[in-house]
C-alpha cells in the first residue's frame, strides 16, 4: 500500500469474524474517519476460572475461616 495509508489491524466490534484477525490488516487514509475500526482489547496470559474452582476456593475459605474462629463443622 501507498506510505500515506494507516494499517490498521484487529477489526472491530461490529465487523466480521474474518476481519477480527491481526493477521488481517485494513488500510486506510488518515483523512478517513476509522469509526468503529479503533479500539483496544484487554489480554491476559491467566484464563478466567471456572465456576467450579470458585465455588471450591469458597468453601476452603468457610472451612479455614470456620476453623480459626473454633467451629465446629
């Protein structure tokens, strides 16, 4: 593309799933509004626990918690 245009990558909310993909750049003119094409994401290395697990560490919690205050389960 032409050094006047911007690459933008990622997509937006409302695009397509195939213009979601860094790999997938869209070029534009700075002089073009970009609209919906800007934005940001918010990534972790860490996935989200399952609920699972949460309701495990609650319990663990009320059983440590039951314990320290002399309880008795």
């Amino acid at each position: 593309m032409s050094g006047s245009n911007r690459e933008l990558r990622g997509g937006g909310f409302d695009n397509e799933a195939n213009s979601l993909a860094a790999s997938n750049p869209i070029y534009v003119l700075p002089s073009d509004g970009v609209g919906a094409f800007i934005g940001f994401r918010v990534a972790s290395l860490v996935p989200e626990p399952g609920t699972g697990l949460l309701v495990m560490v609650g319990v663990l919690g009320l059983a440590v918690t039951r314990r320290r205050a002399g309880v008795s389960a």
